[in-house]
C-alpha cells in the first residue's frame, strides 16, 4: 500500500510539470502567433506602401502623357495651318502661271504674226494684201484680246524654275 500511496503524489508531480509545460508551449505557441501577426501586418503595410509608389507613379506618367498629347496636337494644328497656307498661296502661283502662259502665248502669235507679214518692214506698212487680211483676221478674233485689257504683272521670282 506504500507504493500505492507514493504513486498519486508522484502522478501529480509529473501533471504538474505537464501542465507547466503546457502553459510553456502554449505561451511559445501565443508568442509566435503573435510575431506572425506583426509580421504579416508589417508586409501588408509594406505591400500598400509598394501599390500606392506604383499608383502615383502610373498618375504621374498619366499626366506626362497628356502634356506630351496636348503639346502634339497643339504641333499637329500649326502645321495644317501653315500648310492650308502654303496650298493657298501655291493655288494663287499656279493661277497666275497660267495666265501668265496664256499672256506669252498670246504675245508670241503676235510677233509670230508680225514676223510672217512684215519681215521686219513695219507692221502696217507692208502692201500686201494677204498680210492685212492676216491681220485683220488675228484683230477681230475675240480670243487674241483675253489679256490685252489686263495689266501684264510679273517678277523674276515667279519665272525662276
């Protein structure tokens, strides 16, 4: 019966130390959870701080971008003006181009015919008559005097090719 006596007091020592070494685990169990909490809350902290860099980054390059649009369209606007400019003026060249053709080609059939009637004799002084029936003929058509009645405007700058 001694040794049945001695085994509940031996049995409450060892619960003892199990209990104790359950609160010690238990409290290691607490803590580690508890550096897992500060751990885990400091990444997250960290992984905002990342998204809000990245998100104000991507708002600035956002706003450059639109700048460098703006200055585009802005280049982009000048330069269909100027060129609408050009072309109007290039569209009035060629206008006048043409009537200056069409002045030369007129001057030339006159010294053309001049030279064909007279030779050089004079242009109403010759006494043949096909001569004044030539010249009579280019004076009453109506196309020989499109661009008498005009004055004849020209500059070297607009001959030079």
């Amino acid at each position: 019966m001694a040794s049945s006596s001695g085994s509940p007091s031996s049995g409450s020592t060892s619960l003892v130390q199990n209990s104790g070494s359950e609160e010690n685990l238990q409290l290691l169990m607490d803590q580690r959870k508890r550096k897992r909490m500060v751990s885990n809350r400091e990444s997250a902290r960290r992984s905002r701080m990342r998204k809000q860099r990245h998100l104000d980054d991507l708002t600035a390059q956002v706003a450059e971008l639109r700048k460098e649009n703006n200055r585009i369209i802005t280049s982009v606007s000048v330069t269909t003006q100027q060129f609408l400019s050009v072309e109007g003026e290039n569209s009035i060249l060629r206008a006048q181009v043409a009537e200056l053709s069409h002045r030369l080609q007129s001057l030339n059939e006159i010294v053309s015919f001049v030279n064909l009637s007279g030779g050089g004799n004079g242009l109403l002084g010759t006494e043949e008559p096909y001569c004044t029936e030539s010249f009579d003929g280019f004076l009453n058509n109506s196309w020989n005097y499109v661009g008498f009645n005009q004055p004849f405007i020209a500059s070297a700058q607009m001959l030079q090719y």
